[in-house]
C-alpha cells in the first residue's frame, strides 16, 4: 500500500514507517519538527540521541534498500496538506502528528489553546482535504485510552448499547478526558465520525493506551534510525520514566497513592496494530474504534516492578500529585478487535524493564535530573500568554 505517516519524525512515528516500509509498503512521512521545538522550549532532550530526519531517511535507503519520502510541513495550512497529498497519493494515513503530552496542555493558558488548535484544527484540514481529493483514503487516527477517563463500568470499544425508557440505542462511549490534551483527542474523534457520516469517509480511531519501550527491529538496524526515548516530567511515558529515574539513582516518583491505572503496550506493538488497521479497512463511510492495549497496571505496580529487578539498586517515593485525578479507582477495558485481526502481543517481562533501565544507564550523561520532577500543576490557572515551541507534534 501507499502509507502516509503523520508525524513521522517522532517517538512513535518514526519506527512506524520504518516497520511500514521494512514490510513492503511506500512510504511516506509528513513532519513539522515541532516535537524538537518543544525540547528547546522545555529544556531537555532525548535519552537517546536522535538524527535529523534528512539523514535517518538516507541511512534507511542504504541500510534497506526502501525509500521513504518526506514532506516537511505543518496541518494547520490546508494548502500544504492539500499539496501533499495529492503529490504523494496515498491509500491510507496514519496520524500521529499531534501535541501529544497531558503535562504540556496544563502548563497555562497559552499551552491548552495551542493544544487545542494544533490538534483539532490540523486533523481538520485533512479531513477536509481527503474530501475533497479522495474519500476512499483510510485514515488510521492515533486517539489515547485517555479519552475515556476511569469509568465505574467497563470501557467497551468506542461504542457503548444503553437501553433508556425502554428503547435501545449504540451509542458512542462516555468520555472523561484529564487534561485539554486529551480533550483534543475527543474532538478529533467526534469531528472523523462526524466527516465519516456526512461525507462518507472511513476512518479507525486507534484509542491507544501508554506506549514503552524504545527500540524495534529496524531501529536497531543503525544508530541513525534510533526513535527518541522521553524521560522528563512533561513528556515522558511513566515506565520510560522510572527506568530512567532509576538508572540515574532518582527516587522513583509515584504520583500520590499510585493506584491510577492505565492501559499500556509495547511499542513494537503500536507498529502491528497499526499495520493490520492499514491491511483490514473500514468499509466506504464507517468510523470504528479499536481499543490499542495489551494489558493494565497501577503506577505503583510500575514502580515496583522496577525496582524488583532494576540492576541498580531503587527508592520508591510517593509524591503530592500533581494532576486531578482518582488515585484509586476501577479500571477493566475491552480490547478484542485488533487481537481478532491477529495481534500477538509483547507483554510485558522482567527482561523489557530490564532493557530500558540499561539503556537509562548506556545515557545517564545526557540526562537532565532538573527535568525529572513534575511542574505543571493540574490545579493551577495560569492565564500569562506565553509561547508554545512549535505546530505539530508526535
């Protein structure tokens, strides 16, 4: 297939073309560069060193033989959509090019409204343009688990039959995002079903849960294909975090009681999934959902687990949280669409947490402990106009 990839210069977005084209498909990736804008604004870096993307692109060519093309650009100018799409033609779009940090969203008010226009105002301008170029496209959306909050019932996917008064409907599920980031994503997700109905597009939403991880078997192919690997308290992944925390001797910081549980799964995973998403479309004017998930666990089971079998020894400390969330709480979410389509997943092992705690060791120079500790603070209102680094992210 022709398989264009949003935000294909980021953590996720990057090992996904490089899977994409390592399996046959042509490839191209769309990128803005915001996501390195936002480490000079925050300033940190990736753990692992990252190249530019002129440079990974050409080291893929010779190390595989496979080219992929890049467009440099942002989705909130509907005319380089529009250019881009129709030069390079695909028959599928994976969209990952979004702001996609909770932490980011909150710091004040400059930060949610760039969110909110970046996210929701880019996925727009393509749905518009897939429109009016060619509705038969397959957008693969990259949505988050987050969009459904911590529900009392179990969270089925996407979709939800309630029975009210006596009369039954299929009614999309209730959403309880935690932060403007994940209230972009539920915008998004009601403006593509929306387009799917009105206009008779197809489109997956991929509710994705957290992702660790680093490395894929392509990325390992050569230093200059590494994916970035996020540590600090604005962008990094909780596991991510912890092994990092715990390679540099920093207490590992659990966010109040650490019974917040969330979906999660590996990143050679992510690439799977979104591969069979690509391979079994929707028919002409659906929008379905897949819950993106292999298995659940506590902060504080993370944060145990690490420290059981870091080869380092690790502090476990508990923390005010920062965020406005339950600590404790139920969580059972369905996930059986995607195994359906042939996932065999990467649970979660000692040797996995083992991994990213040596790989937290290889580059504990290039660590910033200033970064680790969270200062955004849920609770805050801060109206001071400041200036977010950049117009689309991972």
């Amino acid at each position: 297939m022709r398989i264009l990839v949003l935000g294909g210069d980021g953590y996720l977005g990057w090992p996904t073309a490089l899977h994409l084209s390592q399996r046959g498909h042509d490839v191209g990736v769309v990128d803005s560069f915001a996501r390195r804008h936002y480490d000079d604004e925050m300033g940190t870096s990736s753990l692992v060193p990252i190249r530019q993307l002129q440079r990974r692109v050409a080291t893929w060519k010779e190390v595989s033989g496979h080219t992929i093309e890049p467009f440099i650009g942002d989705l909130t100018d509907p005319v380089f959509v529009l250019e881009t799409l129709r030069s390079f033609g695909p028959e599928a779009i994976v969209h990952f090019a979004e702001q996609r940090s909770a932490p980011y969203s909150m710091i004040d008010r400059s930060h949610a409204v760039y969110t909110q226009v970046n996210n929701v105002v880019g996925t727009l301008n393509l749905l518009y343009t897939i429109a009016d170029l060619d509705p038969s496209i397959h957008l693969v959306k990259l949505g988050t688990m987050g969009e459904y909050g911590a529900p009392n019932i179990d969270i089925e996917e996407g979709f939800i039959e309630i029975t009210h008064k006596g009369r039954t409907d299929v009614l999309p599920f209730p959403k309880q995002p935690n932060s403007f980031y994940h209230l972009s994503k539920v915008h998004d997700s009601h403006n593509i079903m929306f387009a799917c109905r009105i206009w008779g597009l197809r489109s997956t939403d991929l509710n994705q849960g957290i992702v660790y991880g680093q490395q894929t078997p392509e990325t390992s192919l050569h230093a200059d294909l590494a994916t970035r690997f996020d540590y600090d308290g604005v962008f990094g992944t909780v596991l991510n975090r912890f092994a990092v925390q715990a390679a540099v001797g920093y207490p590992l910081t659990v966010y109040g009681k650490g019974g917040q549980t969330r979906a999660m799964l590996d990143i050679r995973d992510t690439l799977a999934c979104i591969e069979l998403a690509c391979l079994n479309p929707p028919a002409q004017g659906e929008y379905r959902v897949f819950n993106q998930f292999t298995e659940s666990f506590s902060v504080r089971d993370l944060a145990e687990w690490v420290k059981r079998v870091a080869p380092v020894e690790v502090k476990v400390e508990s923390i005010p949280n920062p965020r406005s969330e339950q600590e404790e709480h139920y969580y059972q979410a369905v996930t059986t669409k995607l195994p359906a389509l042939g996932l065999k997943p990467h649970l979660l092992s000692d040797e996995t947490v083992v991994s990213l705690v040596e790989a937290g060791l290889r580059y504990r120079d290039r660590v910033n402990v200033e970064a680790i500790r969270p200062t955004v603070n849920w609770r805050a209102t801060k109206s001071e106009v400041s200036v977010p680094g950049g117009a689309v992210g991972d």
